[in-house]
C-alpha cells in the first residue's frame, strides 16, 4: 500500500507544457525541493495564475520519463482526462501500470500478477486531477521561487496526514509546466519529466479501466 501511494506521488501533477527533451542524464539535474517563497506579497495571485494554467487542459496524452534517487530510470505513456481519470503505461520491461478511473487508484505489476488499490481520495494524485484546481485551499504551499525562466511551487498535504512535498516547475513565461519532483519524508526523490503531449483530444474511455484479468480467468 505505501508503495502505490509513493507512485501515485511521483505521478502528480499537470498542466499545459511546453515539449521538453528526455534524456537519462536529466537526473543529475534534478533540484531539490525547497521552502521558499520569492515574492511573499503576490503569493496568492501567483498561485491563481497557477491554477488557471492547470485548469485550461481538461485533458491530455504524451511521453513521461521518470528519475529516482536510487539512479533508476523508467518511461512510457500517459493519458489524463479530468476529474479524476489517469493511466500511466510504463514501457518495458517495466511490469507496471497505473489506472484512475475517478475513483479508485490501481497498479498492476505483471511481473508478479499482482493488483493494488487506494482510493484516489487517498493519494495527492487527487489534488490535481479534480474538475477545479485550487492550491491555496487543497495543499498547504511551503515554498514559490521565480527566477527569469521558472517557476517552482512546492506544496504538501496540509492536513498532515500524508508525508513528503512536491515541487513543480512551470516556464516562466507561459506558466508551462516542465516537470515535477516529489520529496519523501525519508530524503528521497522521484523526478517526472513530460513531452511530446497532445491536449484536449478525444481519449479512449477504456483506458482509464483496468481489468483484473486474473480474476476473470478463475471465473471461467
């Protein structure tokens, strides 16, 4: 359970994006998360703006590239479509696979023909994939630096329940989002690059439905 909550962590975030190259050594680049907050007077216009940004894409799919402390590294596709739906096809040979349908949060390890499952109530995925953003009022924002080419908005669970922060990086000329790093409560990191997105195209309803193939084969 707390390793499908730390995926879904890792897998946060969104909003329109400019295409950014993936390559492996962007890992060595990763920054770390920190509390800080550039312009304090203008914070809550700051973080309307954010949101605004997000909102504007209902949906989108693309490539994601993904970097942990540990050095690992892993890619693949995504499909997001608000509120609530979400599907992470991790190329091989990664075994995962990660489905929203709005409600529940399912990883499937085909390796080890496993299926887990939280409600997405219950991972910070749920922040960001609802029909409305607001940052202000769902998370707790720790930190908002700005510098000429980005922005970093670092925000937590605010009800304390939830360990661990995530940071996203917006351009900063058209509030873009370029990536996002999710800090642990342990020091470690996850970094999530996107690209190569398509936005508000019409996206196959059946893949944000992830059937226990297992089960239905017992059934027979």
């Amino acid at each position: 359970m707390k390793k499908l909550l730390m995926m879904a962590a890792a897998l946060t975030a969104f909003a329109p994006l400019a295409i950014a190259q993936v390559q492996p050594q962007a890992q060595l680049a990763a920054p770390a998360p920190q509390a800080a907050f550039t312009d304090p007077q203008n914070v809550p216009a700051d973080l309307a703006r954010v949101d605004a940004a997000m909102n504007n894409t209902a949906s989108f799919s693309g490539r994601f590239a993904q970097y942990a402390t540990d050095g690992s590294f892993a890619q693949g596709q995504v499909y997001i479509k608000r509120p609530g739906k979400l599907r992470f096809e991790y190329d091989a040979p990664n075994p995962l696979l990660i489905v929203s349908d709005g409600v529940t949060l399912t990883q499937q390890d085909k390796a080890l023909e496993t299926i887990d499952r939280v409600p997405l109530s219950a991972t910070p995925l749920n922040y960001f994939l609802k029909e409305n953003i607001n940052l202000a009022n769902d998370t707790e924002v720790i930190g908002l630096q700005k510098t000429y080419n980005e922005w970093r908005v670092t925000a937590r669970d605010g009800s304390g329940e939830m360990d661990g922060a995530i940071t996203m990086v917006f351009d900063a000329q058209n509030l873009a989002l370029k990536e996002w790093v999710i800090a642990d409560s342990f020091g470690g990191q996850t970094r999530v690059l996107l690209s190569e997105l398509r936005y508000n195209e019409r996206i196959n309803p059946r893949l944000f439905v992830l059937r226990d193939e297992s089960r239905r084969d017992r059934r027979q």
